[in-house]
C-alpha cells in the first residue's frame, strides 16, 4: 500500500543525516531547484545520499578483512528533452548544492530564459517493505565475527573432503532524499545485508568450488543458525557434486533449468532487452515488439520492486517514484517495458518505479529490481524425466548477453547428465549458448516451484552495480546450444 506516512517518518530520518548536519533545510533545495529551472529545462532533481557500510571476511577461522566507511553527497540532475546534466558533490553545502545548480541548468540555455515555476511542496507517497533499521548495528563485532565462525566451522564438520572455507558479511545503511522540479519530496531508509560462505573440496588431487549464500533488508538476526546451515549445505553440496563431475557433452539439445538463481539467465537474456532507454532507442531485440507475441504460451514475466524485505526491492525508486509489480510478458505476449521517468516521458508513458543508479554520484537510468517467471503446472521430477536426453542445469555462475542481437552466453556451475528421463551423473563445463526472445519461444514446460533466489544477485550495467532479485521455476527449453569440453 502506498502512503505518505512512512514517507514522513523516513524523511525525518533522511533530514536528520543529510540536511539538518550541514545547515540546509527545504528551503535551500528549492533555492537550487529554482536556479536550474531559470532556465527551460523539463526535469530537474537533486539526489541526497548517506550510506555507511561495513564488511568482514574469515578465512581459515581468521578474521582476514574488516572494513568500514561513511559516504555522503548530493546529485544534481537537469533533463531537456534526450539530453542530461549532471554534476555530483561529496560537500554537502549551500554553496556547493548552488554551484552544482547552476552548472547543470546551462542544458536549457539554448532554450532561452524562463520563470518556470518550482512547484508546491509535497509530500510522495510511499511502501513500507522493509524496516528502517540499520543493520550494522543488530549485533556488535563479536556476534558478528562469531556468526562467521559458526558457518566455518559447520561446513568443515559436513565433510572430511572440505580442506578450505571462507565466509563473508557484509551490512548496508543507505538513506536517501530526493528532491523534484515539480515540488516532490521523498526518502527512503534502506537497510541491506548479505552473508556468503565459499568452499573448497578435495579428493585425489582434484580440487572443486561451491558457494553459498544470502541477504535482504533486514538486520543480521536473520542469519540464525538454521539459515546458516542452509547457506552452508547449498556450498558444500556443490562443491562435493562437482567433484564427481565429469566433462560436459556439446551440441543442440534440450535443456533444464532449475528454479531460483537459474532466473539470472532470464534477468540477463531477457530482462535488459526489456528496459525503456534501449527500446526508446531501438537497440533491443524487443523494440516495437508491444502487443506481439514473444515467448511461448504460459511464459509470464514480472519486475517488482514490491516484495516484502527482498535485495532488489525499493519503497520508491531513485527518482522518488514508488516501485510497481509489472508485468512486461503476459502469457506469451510483450506487454510493456520497465521505465524511468525520463525515457517513460520521450516514449509517452508512465513510469514503473524502476528509476535506479549506484550512488548519488551517478546517473538515474531504467534497472530491474526483482525480475521473475511464473510458475506454471507441471512437477519438476516430471519435467526431468521427459527429457530423453540433455542437460538439467541446476546453478549458474557468470554470463553475458548482447542487447542488440539477445544473443547470450552462460556458464552453468552446476548441471546434470540426464539420458531417459533418469540424472546420469554431473557435468562441468557446460556452457548455454542462445539468443533470448528465441529461447522464449521454445519453453515447453514450466513447473510448479517458482521461486525467488537467496538474496545475493548484483547487476552491472554501463558501470554501475545495483542489488537486485531473480526468480523463476523449473523451465523446460528445447534445441538450446550446449558448449562442452567433452
């Protein structure tokens, strides 16, 4: 539900850290919201941002790093027509937020002077998805590096073959205000945390790789000992499997997919040929593809940045939009992109909430948040055992695609032989080539366990990174490209 009152109670939080500490209040930021609009400019913004953070790492039961640090600044943003200026400060200040200003208003010089107006103030509405809560301070140093140990030392008595282990926590309070041309104000507090173990196994000289992990917006309590043991069953599982593994076949052939993190293949081949700015642009392989078919009935396809406590979710967006559930493909059927306000403007529509950038030293630009597939109605065992030969991949490590081409290249961690509907043996090596709005043509079955990954997903685009969520269930996809090493 979107309402103005935590809007307000964040706000009060966001003042207190960002404004009130550097003698600004509201008034100033109308002040340089209205120097930028002395020009004709159709957007303008200013992006305040605190974010302290906190690491450690235990390596062979030794804290190896532990690192903490503070950052503030401000973005400065004004918009006229395709065209940006932008100008960032980590000085907080009347005189710097005034230079920054003044600087960016210069895009709508050629456009003459003008007595556009700062709009009234108002308040935006918001979610409440998570708690504002800093998460560094849930537990005290002791209990954290404690926490670090407990999971070395539960994923060294899993199994003798386990010779090395290395855990990671990592905890993040991000507070933000934005400020719009129009009058806008909004605030977000945004906890983030993440633990990740990391395993390595040994047997007969040969020496294998699993990993394990998870996060949201919640304090570190979340970590308790059973979501530990999860973390670390998930690293020592795959580490032992690709022990035994064995070199992968190659060809066409059907493949499956998992259901969870196997999603990152959908949020790579498929999600950013949906985002705004590339099919403003024409670059995508779905630009003008609206109300056409482009999957296989019964492939569904959501954004939302509304899901309780989740990585990639937001209250409101980067811009001060609230995020949205959209639906980009309906049962086969493209029905939309994920937008930002300036590209939802040049292509004349309303924005999604999906507005984001790294810090407030970086640009806005249409990101996913949390980006899934549907489930369908088919057992997973009965998805695996209808393949008469092919590859069951259950884990994904690193991939990448073409935006232009959706052609996409991905290097499964985990997979599986199967031959008659039976699992042979596990497989390394194995590479999934294809092209993504052909992929989604050839889904042919889609199970009943949809569901979202641990929490540990980043996406990376034109230099920034943001923490985002995946999900999907078990997919069926026949004649994919398999590259493998046997």
């Amino acid at each position: 539900m979107i309402s103005r009152e935590p809007t307000l109670e964040r706000l009060a939080t966001a003042q207190r850290l960002l404004l009130e500490p550097f003698g600004l209040d509201e008034t100033h930021l109308a002040r340089a919201l209205a120097e930028i609009t002395a020009h004709r400019v159709d957007d303008a913004d200013l992006y305040f941002q605190y974010t302290r953070s906190e690491g450690w790492s235990l390596e062979e039961g030794i804290v190896k790093t532990g690192s903490f640090s503070i950052d503030t600044g401000v973005g400065v943003r004004a918009i006229s027509g395709e065209k940006t200026a932008f100008a960032y400060s980590d000085d907080i200040s009347e005189a710097s937020l005034l230079d920054a200003a003044r600087t960016v208003r210069t895009i709508g010089a050629a456009g003459g002077q003008g007595r556009a107006r700062v709009g009234e103030k108002k308040i935006a509405g918001g979610r409440s998805l998570y708690g504002a809560i800093d998460p560094i301070a849930t537990l005290d140093s002791t209990a954290k590096v404690q926490l670090l140990e407990r999971a070395e030392k539960r994923a060294r008595a899993k199994d003798p073959r386990i010779v090395q282990v290395m855990a990671g926590l990592a905890s993040e309070y991000d507070v933000v205000v934005v400020a719009r041309a129009d009058g806008t104000l909004s605030a977000d507090v945004r906890p983030l945390v993440r633990l990740s173990v990391t395993v390595i196994a040994e047997q007969g000289g040969r020496r294998e790789m699993g990993t394990g992990g998870g996060g949201g917006r919640f304090g570190l309590a979340y970590f308790d000992d059973g979501k530990i043991d999860e973390y670390v069953d998930d690293a020592v599982k795959a580490a032992l499997t690709n022990l035994e593994s064995r070199p992968a076949p190659a060809g066409e052939m059907t493949v499956v997919l998992g259901p969870g993190w196997p999603g990152i293949l959908l949020h790579e081949a498929i999600g950013h040929g949906l985002e705004g700015d590339f099919n403003r642009k024409g670059s995508s392989a779905f630009s003008g593809r609206v109300g056409k078919r482009v999957a296989a009935k019964g492939v569904t396809v959501l954004d939302d940045g509304t899901l309780s406590d989740r990585r990639g979710s937001l209250n409101v967006d980067d811009e001060g939009n609230p995020t949205q559930r959209t639906v980009l493909i309906e049962d086969g059927i493209l029905r939309g992109y994920i937008q930002d306000t300036l590209n939802a403007r040049l292509m004349g529509v309303a924005p999604t909430g999906n507005g984001r950038r790294e810090s407030y030293a970086h640009i806005p630009m249409p990101r996913m948040t949390n980006t899934y597939m549907l489930g369908g109605d088919k057992p997973a065992d009965e998805i695996v055992a209808s393949m008469k030969k092919g590859l069951y991949a259950t884990n994904f490590g690193g991939g990448q695609v073409d935006i232009t081409s959706g052609k996409f290249v991905f290097s499964a961690s985990e997979a599986f032989w199967v031959e008659n509907g039976k699992v042979q043996y596990p497989v390394k090596g194995a590479t999934i080539v294809g092209n993504g709005p052909d992929a989604l043509t050839r889904v042919t079955m889609i199970g009943n366990d949809m569901a979202l990954d641990t929490g540990v997903g980043t996406c990376g685009k034109e230099g920034q990174s943001v923490p985002v969520g995946v999900g999907q269930p078990t997919l069926r996809i026949d004649g994919l490209t398999v590259g493998g090493t046997a």
